[in-house]
C-alpha cells in the first residue's frame, strides 16, 4: 500500500515560494507555509499557511511539527534557530552549516579562497576599521554588508572616503561588519545553478548570462550567448564542487563574473531556486523549483537540460511613481500581450506595483535570439507602463 | 494603475480544477472552488474553496458572488442553474447553451446532425421503448444514458435482448432517456482539442489517439501517428465548426472514431479541459488547462503547437485490490520512476488508491516514439504496481 505523501516546511511567503506550489501540485507534495502575513504571495497559492516570524524560533518548530523537512524562500532565518530545528531531528535543507555561506559574505568568501575558488581581492574590516583601511584597500571598491542585503541593498560602490560614510554609518546602525571587495572589471556576469540532494546526487544547469541593473536581475539568457564550452564546463564545475564541499541541498546558484581576460570569479552565493533560474520554468526539461523540491525531499532530480536553443528571461518591475499612483500593467496587461505574442510565457507573482519591485516575469524560448529578446524585452516594458498610453 | 484581478469560481474539485490552479498561479488569476468536500484532489491546492453541492443554486451563487466568471470541473450543474446564474448577470463559460450538449448526449447527436456533423447511426429510445426497439435498430449496439455517464459509466455493448435488461432498469431507475447507437467499427479513437474565447478567437491542437479500456482512457499519443494530414485538418475543422455553433467557451475535445474507410464520426464532446489533452501541459506550448484559463476569462489564447515530436500520456489507475488492501505507488514510487528517466514528466492528484481510480498520470516526450511509449508506460506501470516487490 501507498505511503501517505510526507509534508515540507517552506519559511517565508515571496514569488520563490509560490513558483515551488507548481511542482508540488504535480508530484502531489503538500507544503506548509510560514508567510508574513495574510496575502503575501505564497500565501495566496499555498492552503496550509500560516502567519509567523521567520525570527521566532517557537513559530518555527510550530510550522515544522510533524514536517519531513524544512526549506526556504529566503536566507534570513537566524543561523542559531537552523540548529536548533536541527537538533530537534528536522531535516534541515540546506542546512546551516551549508546556508551560512549565502547568509555570511566573509565566512563565504574565507571559505571559497580556502578552497581554491577565484574570487574578488577582498578584506574583512573589523569594528575598528573606517575610511583609511577602505584607502589603503584601494579606491574603488565595493562595500557590502556581510548579512542581510539582497537586490543591490547593502552594496556601495566607493571612489572616496567621502563614500565610505554611509556605509560605514549603516554598519554601525545594524552592527553588521563590512567588507571591502575589488570592484571587478567584467565582460559580463554570468550564473551556474546547480541542485543538489542529501544523497549527494547533483545536476547542473546550463550556464546562463545575466544583466543587472542597480544590483537587480533584468535580464537572463540561456545559454550563455558565446561562452567558451570549456569555460562553461569549468563554471559548471566550480558550482557542483562548492556545492558537494559545502554539503548544499537545494538549488545552489553560483553568480559570476567573467573577466576580460576569460577567467571567471565568484561573486555571490544563493541557496534557493534564483531569479537566473527562472528561464527554466519553458526553457529546461525540469524546473529549478522542481528540483529543489526533489533535492530537499532527496528524491532523484530531474534533467536539467534546456529544450530550447535559447531562453530569455525578463523581469518585470514596477516603474517610478506617477503623480504619486503606481505605474505598470499587471492583469488588465495581458489582452495586449498575449495578443501579440501567442507563444510569451508570463509569471505573475500577485504582488500590488511598488517602484523597483519585482512582480513578475516573463519568459520568451525559441531558436533566434534578438527575435526572444525583443519578444520578452517587449513584454516586460508593456507591463511595466513603459509603452502605449499610460492613461489606460 | 494596474486594476486587481478578477476571480474565477471554479465547480467541482477534481484534478482538472487542481491541474487549472498552475497556471492560475503563473496568472495571477485567483481561483475560487465549490469542492465536494474537504481535502478532494482541487482543495488540496486552492486555498479560497468552499464545500458545497454543485446541485445547490444557493451554493452556487454564494460561490460565484463577486467573481467575474464561473467554469466547470465537470458537466453534472444542473442546466437551470446555470441559465439562472446567467439571468443573474454571471459569465457562465461554457454557457448553459453550450453546455447541455455535453450534459445530453440526444440534444447533441441531434445538432450535431442537424449540422452536417457525421455521427454513428443513432435513435433515442422514448419512455415506453424496449428491447425490441433495440432489435429493430440492429444487434450489436451501444446503449447509452443520455444523461450522467462518465469514465465507461452509463454505456452498454448490447449482442442480445437480454443484454439489454441492465441498462433499461437503469434508465427505468434514473428517469434518464436512453440513446441507441451504431457499433462503429473503428481503427482508432482520435481527439481533436481546442480552445475558443467568447470573443470567437479559437486555436486547435495537434490532433491525437487516445486508447481506452473499459471506456477509461489510458494513453494518448500526440500527435496521432501516421495520421493523413487532410484527415488531421479536417478534424480540426469539425472542432472549430462545434466550437463555434455552438458558442463553446473554454476547452472543447471532440473525440472522434476513426473508421477504416479513412472518414471520421464524432463520439463524445466535452466542454471542460479533457483527459486526451493532459500531453499539452508538457508537449505544448500552451496547455490546455492555461488556454481554458485564457478562455473563459476572454484572454487572447495561447499557442496550441506542440514543442515535440512526439509527446505520450498514460494514466496512472489504481489496480484492483489485493487482500482487501489498495495495490499501487504514489509518492513512495518516485525514486524508482524519476532515477529510471530523468525526462519524465509525473502528474499526480491527491487521490488516494481505489481500484480503477485515474490517480495521475505521466508525459514522456521525445524524438522516437517508441521511446516515449516505452518510458510512459513503465512508469505508469510501476506506480500501479504492476512491476517489481509488491510487498515494498
């Protein structure tokens, strides 16, 4: 006789959360949602939720009772409650000894380079240190918070001491260190996605370019326009190595810079299904929310291959303010954009538009890459206001 | 500003109105379900759902207030309520109009004859008819329920006049007409799916074969191989004739008989998303359960292309008791099946083992068919249990 299905944990309520009730539906895995409140993303597509603190480790092991694991959609769960659930005997994934290294940029970047990962020159600047240590790092640089930044939050680009006051005065607010990172010359910036299960199986992804804008995804192309095999391979490599090191489960996605002179860095580290990912939901045998949902139940992962030449993915993101009104199309969006392209595949996230916010994407596949461009490139602009009358 | 997104009421909570809430989610589109009961295969996965009776204006009205349309996981609402909830200025989609020709198998074989459309011989057996007007239309025959049957239920092969006791004592019992039809000596069963918004737009898919058993439908090959491409257009064309005279809205399958002469008669319809069209939600581009979405909510519909050479569904059916005890898989046949293939494609329901239950059921897509055949069918074997330790 059939077992019942087990259930999963998923912490924190974002587009991440929602785009994984997809997968689980088909395979028939019941989640259970801890969300921020009433009606944030996931909660509007998950039934089993409830409202929590992410922070609170008695909201957790509420969520996680009599759950076969726990997951995330983001990586802001305090180290200390990881253990904590850990110890209780829950299948952490990934687990904190693993999630550590997308929490903490320095333990990150002290591991990579003990491990022989190219990486930005970098330095860890104690409680003492201020804008001379920044000068004698060398101008310019990236400042990042090591914890808790994510979209272009916590990161300062500074050419003087002058710059260097904000950060520092936001490291002293939040008591949070510092560090100082070369600010690399790239041709591009590039993304290896990899899943990998408690047994040790792992699949990687075809490496994919990405633009940003302001420290935001915009834009994905799978694969990587023009990327040299041998240096595909050699990312794919890197990723599925951190990966096996660190003991990652789940979807590890591993942001890159490729340098000029062809060699890759690694920029970032995430340990969940990524906004580079997205492209796999049309473009790949089996999405990035698939298999993490099969790594972090440790059943078999699926093929991680594309199906298509190429697949271009396109954010959409909610425009500057209008007379004080939000700006973009997100329903009433649809007749327009359907109309003209029978073949676009949209992602909408059920999020109100905010400037800057993401509240969707759209995915666009087929065998000509400036034809998937300006389909997708089309699509994100209409919904974003960017085209026809705004008055509508 | 972006306007909210209306709401879809959604009857019935079975695994069409489970597998519509994925592309609900991608949509942005909130779903709103009257379910049987708690916990059936919809509920599971649609978190604003009611239990209430289909049967019930009361219920359905409480349902659909405030939404901007209501569509159907089955046909069974009774055709006055629905008239009803149209006077009520509803969007009923299918429309009532539509709708009775898949509720009533005499009102549609009577348009669809009185259209052109080639149907088996048939004659609708009155109240004071029996076994020898049966004799008179000519042994063998199928007697069917005009009303109500689904899935083999209210369909008899009769040979006899003895035969044809059970389902006179069922039409007797019912009150339901009966209807007497043709035995067609067919070469296979085919399905030809489309969608079609109340704004006219239509888009056909590829047409394909399906195999039954027991009137349940096991597999579908898309598209229907070695099919002549003239026969394939034209069945097309009977759809989007039906689709259109009929003022159909949403999913339409007409699923035809194939004779060996090469022409072509209708068998069944039905006005909802349908089993022979589960390929599309790995073969197309659109599935179909996003274009009944896009449908009925008068969305431009998306492309109905195939994005494979081949694509095979086979159903996943519980296999008769053992001991009394319910013979399969589900969730605890996963490492078995996706370590096989890493390509195939699972769809489960939230149902628990019964015996000829449709419980899920898988896509394998590929370049060869008999590969495709091959994979889709072992693994629906495994998960019905016919392969391998039963006692696992």
């Amino acid at each position: 006789m059939s077992e019942p299905a087990p259930v999963l944990a998923v912490v924190g309520g974002g587009q991440l959360a929602r785009m994984m009730a997809q997968p689980a539906i088909a395979l028939g895995l019941p989640l259970r949602l801890l969300a921020e409140a009433e009606g944030v993303s996931a909660a509007q597509v998950i039934p089993d939720h409830r409202v929590g603190d992410h922070r609170d480790l008695d909201d957790l092991r509420a969520l996680t009772a009599g759950c076969a694991a726990v997951t995330f959609d983001h990586e802001h769960v305090p180290t200390a409650h990881l253990h904590a659930l850990a110890a209780d005997g829950l299948a952490v994934r990934p687990g904190p000894d693993a999630l550590v290294h997308a929490q903490d940029k320095a333990v990150m970047r002290a591991r990579l380079t003990a491990m022989g990962v190219p990486c930005p020159r970098h330095l860890l600047l104690g409680e003492d240190a201020g804008p001379d240590d920044v000068a004698a790092f060398g101008f310019p640089c990236v400042l990042k918070t090591t914890r808790g930044g994510y979209d272009g939050k916590g990161v300062w680009v500074v050419r003087s001491a002058a710059d260097c006051d904000e950060p520092f005065a936001a490291a002293r607010e939040s008591g949070v260190a510092l560090l100082a990172e070369e600010l690399v010359d790239f041709r591009r910036e590039l993304s290896a996605l990899v899943a990998r299960s408690p047994s040790g199986q792992a699949a990687a992804y075809p490496v994919v370019a990405s633009t940003q804008q302001d420290g935001i995804c915009l834009e994905v192309v799978a694969p990587a326009p023009d990327l040299d095999p041998d240096l595909a391979t050699h990312a794919q490599q890197v990723a599925l190595r951190i990966a096996g090191e660190l003991d990652v489960t789940g979807i590890l996605a591993v942001e890159l810079f490729e340098r000029r002179d062809g060699r890759i860095l690694v920029n970032e580290l995430a340990m969940r299904p990524h906004n580079t990912g997205h492209w796999t939901q049309d473009g790949a045998v089996t999405s990035q929310f698939e298999n993490h949902l099969r790594a972090v139940m440790d059943l078999p992962l699926g093929s991680p291959q594309a199906r298509e030449r190429w697949t271009v993915m396109v954010n959409i993101l909610g425009a500057p303010e209008r007379d004080g009104e939000p700006v973009g199309r997100l329903y009433d969006g649809f007749p327009h954009a359907m109309a003209r392209d029978p073949r676009l595949r949209v992602h909408l996230y059920g999020k109100d538009l905010r400037p800057g916010r993401k509240v969707g994407h759209v995915n666009a596949y087929g065998d000509d890459l400036e034809d998937c461009l300006e389909r997708a490139r089309h699509a994100a602009a209409w919904f974003r206001g960017d085209l026809g009358n705004e008055s509508e």
